[in-house]
C-alpha cells in the first residue's frame, strides 16, 4: 500500500480540497469493501475531471467525503490507471502538471 499522494512530486506543493465521493464509482475489493482508489481522476476519468483522489476512501457504508487534489505536479507511471487525454487536458487547464515517469532510485550497497 502506497503511502496517500504517493502519485504528487511534492505532496507539499499542491491544494486539496473535500470532495463527496460517490459509491456507484467505487472499486470492490477482494471481501467486498467498496473504495475510491488513491489516484483516481475525479468525479470522472474525462473532460469533467477536476482533480485527482489523494487517499484511498472507504465508501462501503456510502457516500463520503473524500480529499481530492485539485492543482500540482503527477508522476503519470505512479497513478493506478491511465488518464484519458481529455481528463489530462482538463486538469492541465486548472493547473497540473504531468510527469510520464518517476525517477529511478538507485540504492547504495
């Protein structure tokens, strides 16, 4: 499990604000929990895209709020799905910036 806003350059560096996330856009897991995963353009993976989930949110029991990044710089190859080139094109319009790929980290022996 990756750490929340494991997808942001400089988790420092960006605004979120509190969104309602819906359980009819939910993943279900292995024992039938519902969630919005880290990393999921919201509320939709297109034009209407508005920012990007910051943390897993549980939604099993229903709608809750949620913490959703609406401006800062994305590792692309970190989010767990690939984002339409229309919901790129929106969130680059409100002040993302993207990244294709993370740097490597090499690791002294």
């Amino acid at each position: 499990v990756a750490a929340p806003g494991w997808f942001l350059v400089h988790p420092e560096d960006c605004n979120r604000e509190t969104r309602q996330m819906v359980a009819s856009a939910a993943t279900t897991d292995y024992n039938g929990g519902k969630y919005i995963p880290m990393g999921t353009a919201y509320p939709s993976n297109d034009a209407s895209a508005i920012g990007i989930v910051y943390e897993d949110v549980d939604v099993t029991s229903g709608d809750m709020p949620g913490s959703v990044v609406t401006r800062g710089t994305v590792y692309q190859d970190r989010l767990p799905s690939t984002f339409a080139s229309a919901a790129v094109s929106a969130l680059t319009s409100l002040g993302f910036k993207f990244i294709a790929t993370s740097p490597s980290v090499t690791r002294p022996y």
